[in-house]
C-alpha cells in the first residue's frame, strides 16, 4: 500500500510540475499578470498540439499511458465533456444556469480538463483502447496510431495457438514440442482420435515408468521429497511389497503390451512403419485398449502391483531412453497423464479443469450443447514443474510488436512471477493449486500449510527471482537458460503467425506471455495475452505494469523522433531483414513476335459515288436519269465478266446497270446487283433494290432478296458496302462522224468498274476506253 501510494502522489506530483514546466513556457506577449489566464494558456497549449498532431484517446482505466502523453505536450480528447447537472439545466430551459454551471466547472477544472474541451472536434492521432473492436481501424487514416492489430487470433486464442503451432517447422527450424505443451482441439472426430492415440500412448510409457522408479524409489523415502518431486510417487499410499490382501497384482502381460506399445511408437517417430504394410502393423483392439487404460489407472492411484516388475527393468528403461531421444517431452508426461481442459476462445482462467481420465474428458466435450461443442482445447499437463517451497508458479512475460512486415519484436527484460495459493499436489486437481491466474487466486487465501517465505500478495518480481536461484547456486540458469529459450519461443511463435495478422501500418501491440519452468528450468510456452491486465492490484504490478507502459510511450512515440532515444527496459528482440522487391518498370514488359492478321482485300475507293448514312436526318439527294429514246426503245444491257489479264478470284462479284425506265413518270432507276453469293446448283442470288427518284411519290425502297439455301458470306457483300452500285448509264452519244455510239456496259469486278469487251451487251461495238461516269450519287 505504501509503494502505491507513493506511486500515485509521485504521479500527482510530476502533474503539477509538468503543468507549471508548461506555464512558464508560455509565450511572453501574454501580459504578466498576478492571475494569470488559464483559458489563454489552454488554449495556446492546445494550438501548438494540433498543429503538431498531438491528440490523444484512452478507452479504459489506464493513467499512466494519459499523464506519459500529457507530460509530452499531449491533449487528450475525451468523448463526454459535461455533468448530468447542466444537461438537465438545459432542458429546464434556464440557460443563465447552464452558462454560469459551465463556467464554475471550468474553473474547479485543470489545465488538462479544459484543453479537453478544445479538442473535442479535433482527430485523435494516437488511440489506446483496451479492446479493438472498440475503434474501426480500417476507417482510420495513415497517421493515426492504435494500439492493437487485428486479426491476431492465430496466437492469442487458445485454439489458435494449438492449430498454427504445428505448423512452425514450415517457417522455422525448430520443433514445437520443445517449448509448447502438445495440444489438440476437440473440434472435430479426426482431432479427438488423435488425443485418445496420444492419451493411450502416454499411458503406455507411464507404465514404463512406474517399472522403472518403483526399483529405483523402493526404499523408504520422506513425505516431505514427495512435494518437491512433482511426479506423485506410484506407491506412495501403499507399499506393494508389504501390501495387504486388498491390493490387486497385475501380471507382466501388461508391461508386455506397454512395450509393444512403445515401439510402435517408435518405429512410426523414425518412420519404420512407411515400408511396411498395414496389414503388418499390429494394434490392438479396443477391448485390448480398454484393458490396458484399466490396468494403468489402478497401477498409478495404487490400487494395485505388477508382480516381479523387476524382471522388466531393463527393457524398459532402455525403451524410455529411445522414447527421451524422439519426444522431448516425456519428462514433462510424468505418471498420472493428466490433461488441462481449456476453453478456445476465454481467458483469465475462466472454465479451466484439470483431468487424468480420458473418458471424462471426452464425455465433458460430448456433454456441450452444439453451439459451444468447438469451444474446447485439450493441453498436456506439465506434471514435473519447477516449484518454489512446494508451490508452482508461472512467468508473467511483456514483449511488443511495433510492425508485422517487416516483423519487429521488443522484448521486455522485467517480468513478475505469480505463486499458487495452494501447495502443490498431484492427488488434487483443483484449479486452486494448479492455475497460478492472478485473476482465480485473488479469490482465494492462502494455505496455511504453504512456506512462510512466500510473499503473501504471491508474486515476485524476476530479479527477486534472481536472486533466490543466486542463493541455492543456479544464479547462471536465468541468463543462460531461462531468458534465452522464452525469447526463442515467442520469435518462433511471431514468425508462425505472421501471415494471418492484419499487418496495419502505424499500429503496435503489446502481449503478454505466460511461461511455466520445468524441473530442469526449461519454459514451456503456455499462452499469449492480448490486452494484458495493467491492473495495480499488488506492489509488483503497480511497479511493473506502470514501468511497461512508459517504456511502451517510449518505443512508438519517442522513436519515431529519435532513433537513439531512451527505450527503457526494451530490448529489440527481431526485426526481420526487409525483403526488396524487384523492380517494376513498365518498359521491361514487352510481347515478343509477329502479329497475325487476317489478310483484307483491297478495295480502291470510288469518288463518284457517295452514300449518306440512313440513320442521319439529311434530305435524299437528286437523282439525274437519262430522257427516254425518241422511238421509246430500250437500250439493252446485259451483264458481263471482264476479262482481266490478272487473275481474279472466283468470288469475284459483278454488276450491270438497268437500262431506263420506259416512261418518265415515275421515274426511278432500279440497280441489280450481280452475282453475289453462289447459290444451290452453281447459279447466283441476286439481290435487287430499287431507288426512288426525287419527288417520285413511289413507296420507299424495299429489298427484297432470293431465297438461299445457306447462310451467305458477309466477305461476298463487301463490295455492297465500297460503292459497288453502279449509276444509271448515259444515252448514246454521236461522235465526231455523226454515228451514234453504241450503249456500253460495263461490269463490276471486285468493287472497280471495268468495260465489258466488244460484242458482249451491246449491239453496236464501241472502242475500248475507261468510261468515268459524272458525279451522279443514289440515294441508300
């Protein structure tokens, strides 16, 4: 109590300095004054936060995180401003007492109240809540810090971290089972199987065990060794050689069957059984299976004796020496196979259980109703821990997280450790005695049996610890074994989950792991903490937790300014090397080859004619045909292929033009096209389209097409589309002799008009030249 209340009138008191450190570095154009102006001061601090971005949020009970800010030019922005007792002034409608309430509470406030109240509209660039999903951090803009990430529950949920340890070897080389506790989630049928193999295989190697201690410990030894043990003694309640008619002797077939059981075992760790077939492979049955569990829990609660377990010492202790070199953690099964039972997604101890029968456990996960059945996880019990005076204790371990990518871990060199209430004691699995949660023993008083020497608020501070390992002789273990391995565990585990955290830039985190020592002072990793307590609910943790987060103000605040700033008891742990990118440049991409088109005939364009559009509004263009023939004759024409010294090809289409109308009125000109598309039998579709002269008063024009067999060739009807209609053909004219020039006609051929040869459409043969037809155009 003292060391708190010094700590908050330390705390009180640097507010005060810090408020008149702030004062006397007031600009000097205010004017002295013996009553100086607390709302100009206010308010030129607060002008120099925003511009400076210094504007902070806390969600939660954390006064230290608020008087390291302020101590920084910080302003913190809170969400509620005014008393109950103006709101309701208000709404009374007496705003004189709203105006004067305000100004007395403004004069009852600090500085720190009032510059509140200036920023109540400003961003806050710095965030500490005490959960994420109190802010929405993907709304959050890039220079605004929070102090979670998201998506972290591949490592700080129970189930998580169960899942994702297995899949360390495939990031790190290094295996879990050397500082995590094996464990399985209840999740599924697969999952279950696998805890009942390994339950069974562990109860096989106990049997082993017991052979083997029950020579070694067959004498008499102290009940007081029994504690410091750890591993229940076999024969403890009942000496199976002075044993009475009640104890039951077991026959050498069951550390026949165990042994059978552990090279099983064996031979799958070094991969024997992969050449074997799995009709070779011997199991045994589930009455076999069923017998052996029997046999085990009498053996080791004391119920009964393997008679003659002498005669097995050497085989199975050379087994157990197999077994040691291909599971690192057998020392930690011991003899009771107990296993913790832990919710997947809870904290704090809450719904923990402690059982050493695999029907139990089972029958507890099938006993869940259907919406909590995936809730539980299954995790080896560590039955051989380190304990101080009798009594089991676990590590309370900070590290930070500023950045996922690249991924840089802080680690904290203080940490606190948290004794049981309970002396330690395997034929009790109260979670009393075996959960060392601050959150479960705070309920609790401490046994009256339990050492003296033990704090009596059950914690001690590392260097505490330090010191009692100094004074038995282990002072080295702290520096050499215990720190070094926890600082492994928690790389190891931060570079597994890595790929499933939401990498925010601008954000940080700070964790805290739980570690229990093994008789050999090995950590075992046992859960990571998101959001650990910062509660000051003993002197420890009034020290400790108020030294973390002024080092963690340090680390993201203080070192984005200077990098050799003062961390305090930080430590960079890992940062991993920045993987760069290769260049990108656009010019490097390139598409080697040679591009394949289809080949396009070519079309020659004729000036001659010209076709408006018939979805543009424009008026019909004048038509000029030819005047009838004085006798009303009708100049024939016929249609001709020209022959052309160039080949052609034999989709080649022609045209010929109509001869005039007979009469004038109505006159109009009708153009057939030549042969378009080879029809069925070889001979020619033609398509036919009549053209209204202006100011005819025939009906508008109408195609009308021969019906066809197949579909045509769109290639066939470009000329169509290139001028390939032909304009009515002028009356014969006299030449210089006075005879009149027979009519020409002319073919088109690949959309060009060529003259058909002499003889052919035309009765009277007229000379070979090109005709160039006037600008006469026909109306689409």
């Amino acid at each position: 109590m003292e060391e708190k209340k010094t700590l908050s009138s330390a705390s009180s008191g640097g507010d005060k300095r810090e408020e008149n450190k702030l004062k006397r570095g007031i600009s000097q154009d205010l004017p002295s004054s013996p009553r100086l102006d607390k709302y100009k001061i206010a308010r030129q601090l607060t002008e120099k936060a925003i511009r400076e971005k210094k504007i902070f949020s806390i969600y939660g009970h954390y006064p230290v995180i608020r008087a390291a800010l302020r101590r920084k030019g910080w302003v913190e922005k809170k969400f509620h401003f005014l008393p109950k007792a103006a709101v309701s002034a208000e709404d009374a409608g007496d705003r004189a007492a709203v105006r004067e309430h305000q100004e007395m509470a403004l004069d009852r406030a600090d500085i720190h109240e009032v510059m509140s109240r200036l920023v109540k509209n400003e961003i806050p660039y710095f965030l500490w809540t005490i959960k994420r999903d109190v802010v929405d951090y993907h709304s959050l803009a890039g220079d605004q810090m929070l102090n979670h990430y998201g998506k972290t529950a591949a490592f700080t949920t129970k189930i998580g971290l169960c899942v994702n340890m297995r899949s360390l070897p495939w990031y790190v080389q290094a295996d879990p089972d050397t500082f995590f506790p094996r464990c399985y989630s209840l999740c599924t049928e697969s999952e279950k199987q696998e805890f009942l193999d390994d339950f069974r295989r562990t109860a096989a190697s106990s049997i082993l065990k017991w052979v083997v201690s029950h020579q070694n410990f067959s004498r008499s030894k102290p009940k007081g060794k029994r504690a410091d043990s750890g591993n229940g003694d076999p024969d403890g309640k009942k000496d199976p050689e002075n044993a009475d008619t009640k104890l039951r002797g077991l026959s050498g077939k069951l550390v026949d069957t165990a042994c059978r059981v552990c090279q099983a075992y064996l031979g799958q760790r070094e991969h024997e059984d992969l050449d074997m077939p799995e009709d070779a492979v011997e199991d045994l049955t589930e009455d076999e299976w069923r017998d052996l569990t029997q046999q085990y829990y009498s053996l080791i609660h004391g119920d009964a004796f393997i008679s003659n377990s002498r005669n097995y010492f050497s085989q199975c202790q050379a087994l157990l020496s197999k077994i040691t070199s291909v599971n690192p953690q057998l020392e930690i099964d011991g003899l009771r196979n107990i296993w913790i039972i832990k919710p997947a997604a809870k904290s704090r101890g809450r719904d923990i259980v402690c059982m050493d029968r695999v029907e139990d456990i089972l029958q507890l996960v099938a006993t869940d109703q259907p919406p909590a059945k995936d809730k539980w996880v299954v995790q080896k019990y560590i039955e051989t821990p380190m304990l101080i005076y009798d009594t089991k204790f676990d590590i309370r371990q900070w590290f930070l997280v500023t950045d996922w990518n690249p991924l840089t871990i802080w680690f904290y060199k203080e940490s606190y450790l948290r004794f049981s209430t309970q002396r330690f004691s395997l034929d009790n699995l109260d979670s009393a005695i075996h959960l060392c949660n601050n959150s479960i023993q705070k309920h609790l008083k401490n046994d009256k049996s339990r050492s003296p020497l033990l704090p009596g608020h059950n914690m001690w501070t590392s260097s505490r610890f330090q010191e009692y390992l100094q004074k038995r002789g282990r002072g080295a273990v702290w520096g050499s074994v215990i720190y070094p391995a926890m600082k492994r565990a928690i790389t190891n585990t931060m570079r597994v989950a890595q790929d499933h955290v939401e990498a925010r830039k601008n954000s940080f985190e700070l964790y805290g792991a739980d570690f229990i020592l093994g008789k050999d002072f090995k950590p075992w990793l046992i859960e990571i903490n998101s959001s650990p307590t910062m509660h000051p609910s003993t002197p420890v943790t009034a020290q400790l937790c108020a030294q973390v987060q002024e080092d963690t103000i340090k680390v993201v605040v203080d070192r984005k300014l200077d990098r050799n700033c003062d961390i305090g008891n930080f430590e960079l742990l890992w940062r991993q090397p920045v993987v760069e990118l290769p260049p990108f440049s656009a010019a490097d991409l390139c598409v080697e080859g040679v591009g394949v088109r289809k080949a396009r005939r070519p079309v020659l364009p004729i000036s001659s004619f010209s076709f408006a559009p018939a979805h543009l509004d424009v008026p019909p263009l004048r038509v000029q045909c030819p005047p009838a023939s004085p006798d009303g004759a009708r100049t024939s024409t016929r249609t001709a292929v020209s022959q052309d010294s160039k080949p052609r090809d034999e989709k080649g289409l022609s045209r010929a033009l109509p001869a005039p109308p007979p009469t004038p009125p109505p006159r109009s000109c009708s153009v057939k096209p030549a042969l378009a598309l080879p029809g069925p039998g070889g001979m020619p579709e033609l398509i036919s389209c009549s053209y209204p002269l202006l100011g005819s008063k025939t009906p508008p024009t109408v195609l009308s097409k021969a019906p066809a067999t197949r579909p045509q060739d769109p290639r066939a009807l470009a000329p169509l589309a290139q001028g390939a209609l032909q304009p009515p053909q002028p009356p014969p004219r006299a030449t210089a002799g006075g005879e009149r020039a027979g009519s020409q006609s002319f073919a088109w051929v690949h959309g060009r008009p060529q003259p058909s040869p002499p003889g052919i459409g035309s009765a009277v043969p007229t000379p070979r030249r090109k005709y160039l037809p006037g600008n006469r155009s026909l109306v689409p």
